[in-house]
C-alpha cells in the first residue's frame, strides 16, 4: 500500500522553521565567499590521480543535447529514489500504483497547511553558513588553501601531465557520466539501449495527480533540510535548542574559524569587510578545478562500454509532469525523515482513522470527471 499517514504533519514543529528575520553574524561574508570559490575548484577533494594513458582512450560522444540527457536522468532518479524511500518499483505496474497513492494522501496533508504563510530564510542561511565554516575548516586540514609544494604539484600535474592537457577528456567523461548514473538506476546494462528504452518508456508514461501545494512543499523540504544539516553537524536538534542557540553555535564556530584564517594569512578577519575579503582572496592559490569526485577508475571503465549509447538521437521532452511530481515528492518524504526522524509514508493502513480509501476514492472521481 503505503501513504503519507493521516497524523501527519506536525503542525507545530513545522511552525517552529518559519523564520525569516536573523542578525547577520559579523564576518560571516569571509566563509561564504571562501566556499564559493572552494566550489568552483570542485573543493575540498583528495588530489585527483588518474592515469597518463587515459588520455589516449577513445571515450564515445553523445548526440542527445543536454536537455535530453537532463530528461533521462530525471526520470532514472525517479525510480532509484521511490525504490531506496519507498521499496516500490516504478517499473512494476501495481507499485506504480502505491506511488500514486502515496502522492495523494501527502497531497490531502499538504492542504491542510496551505494556510501557512511560510518563510524559512533564517535557516536557510544559518544552515548554509555552517556548511560553508565545516567545508572550510576540512579544506584546512587538507592543506588546500596554503598547499605545500608536493601538494600544489599533485593538483596542478595529476598523472604527471599539466591539468590544461586533460580538458578534453574531462568534458566528454562529464558529458557520460549522467547516462552512465541512468543506467545504473534502471539496473540495464551499458552495452545495449534496448532495455534502457524500455524502462524509460514505462516512466515517462506513468501519471501522478498534481501537487496542491508545490510552492509551500519545496519552502518545507528546504527548511527541513536546513535543519538536518544543522542537526547532522552541531550533534544537537535545532528544533528542540530553538534557533537563537543555534545562532549562537554556529557563531562561536565562526569566531574560530576566523581567528584560524587570520593567524594562518597574516589578516585581521574577526569583522569581515569587503577589503578584508578582497586580501584574502588575493593570498589564495592559483588552482584548477579537481575532478576527483567523478573523474574515477570506475567511471572511466564504465563510459568505454557506452559506444552504444553515442548514436542515439531519441526525441524526448523537455520535462514531464511525472519529474516534476515525483522527486519533489522523494524529496519532501527523505527530508521529514532527517530532519524530524518521523516515518510519514507507512506500508499498511493505521488501525484508526485512515482515510487513504476515501483519498483514493475521491482521486478516481476527479480523473474521471476530468
């Protein structure tokens, strides 16, 4: 079966995240602008170690555009993430099914807090501000902002050859690797298309009811997730402490972090400042992107047998409403869980009071007088 059960939601607690106004954290411009340029380096990451002969290898390009691609790989995600939340098979008819009831009982959730003018903000940023301080301060113990020169060396001549030469063969792995991501959460093989066309027929025809309420249910998983963040790296709940603890953690953490940076760089960063930034920018390496994080042995390997895969030219559609349904929806369930630790979609009716009968009921109704 499974459905967003009717105790859900937590009324209370989800009042708790709407919190727009903070006090911005002196020097908190420092971490952020230090985790965007960390970001575009593909940072903090292990030095990449690929092999000079890769370069040789005859990697297949493929004729579906971008927008294809993004498509296809929306719609194996589908299946991969309602399989790991849900144990439902997309692919199977009658899980398909459960999914769609899944949507709807979480759509007759959802409307009971449709009245809710929701404004999470404040957590959004304190969330991404400690991300930012922890992404920092790992990238310090990696010695990736003053790097010695073994290390400078290593990022800069992975396999000997300067990172320049390895453009090419970066752009075309990159340009694989989502077809290769497909693949993998359709369980085909990579060697033939048959069976990948197959299972994508199937998703792209399945039909979820449209979400009642899209706008309040990304505010809520953002949050949420924003949260279990916090949560995952403070060790603490942030809904229980209440947000002003919080604030407080994160900005003794950022007081450390800033006295770190002032004594490793020779600045006075504890007020921030756009000079003060500006300097610090100035004193920071000189270093490429790494493609550690996808540029793998595994990857490699796998994108040799995607020859088959570099003639297609399918015609797919730009979106599909079944994407833009269904993640949102995987998305909503895997955040609640975090966040919270609640179970809201269960596998068998409660005892008392469920109403996923006249939810579906109701549903068939209003397809059928569409």
């Amino acid at each position: 079966m499974g459905c967003f059960c009717h105790s859900f939601p937590p009324v209370g607690l989800l009042a708790s995240l709407d919190l727009s106004a903070s006090v911005a954290l002196p020097g908190a411009d420092i971490p952020l602008s230090l985790s965007a340029w960390l970001n575009l380096r593909g940072l903090p990451a292990l030095p990449w170690e690929p092999l000079p002969n890769w370069l040789g290898l005859p990697l297949p390009s493929l004729r579906l555009n971008l927008r294809a691609v993004a498509t296809i790989s929306a719609l194996a995600q589908l299946r991969a993430q309602v399989l790991a939340q849900f144990g439902l098979d997309l692919l199977i008819p009658g899980q398909a099914l459960m999914f769609v009831r899944i949507v709807a009982t979480m759509n007759a959730r959802l409307s009971a807090l449709a009245h809710l003018n929701f404004n999470p903000l404040a957590w959004l940023r304190l969330a991404g501000l400690n991300a930012a301080i922890d992404q920092i301060n790992l990238a310090l113990r990696l010695g990736l902002l003053l790097p010695s020169p073994s290390l400078m060396l290593s990022l800069t001549l992975p396999g000997g050859i300067p990172m320049p030469q390895w453009a090419g063969f970066l752009a075309l792995l990159r340009a694989l690797l989502p077809m290769i991501a497909a693949a993998a959460n359709l369980n085909v093989s990579l060697t033939e298309t048959a069976h990948f066309s197959a299972a994508l027929r199937i998703l792209a025809r399945l039909s979820l009811p449209g979400l009642v309420a899209p706008q309040l249910m990304a505010s809520l998983t953002a949050a949420l997730n924003a949260v279990a963040s916090l949560q995952a790296s403070l060790g603490v709940s942030p809904l229980q402490l209440g947000f002003l603890a919080i604030q407080l953690r994160v900005s003794l953490k950022l007081s450390a972090l800033l006295a770190t940076l002032s004594a490793r760089f020779g600045l006075n960063l504890s007020g921030g400042g756009g000079s003060l930034l500006a300097a610090l920018l100035a004193l920071l390496p000189n270093l490429p992107f790494v493609p550690t994080s996808f540029a793998t042995s595994a990857s490699v390997q796998a994108a040799l047998q995607m020859s088959a895969f570099a003639s297609l030219n399918w015609q797919v559609p730009l979106s599909l409403p079944v994407i833009g349904i269904g993640l949102p929806t995987c998305a909503f369930a895997a955040s609640l869980s975090a966040a919270l630790g609640l179970q809201a979609v269960l596998s068998a009716p409660c005892v008392l009071g469920c109403d996923a009968g006249q939810v579906m009921r109701s549903l068939a109704t209003a397809t059928a007088a569409a």
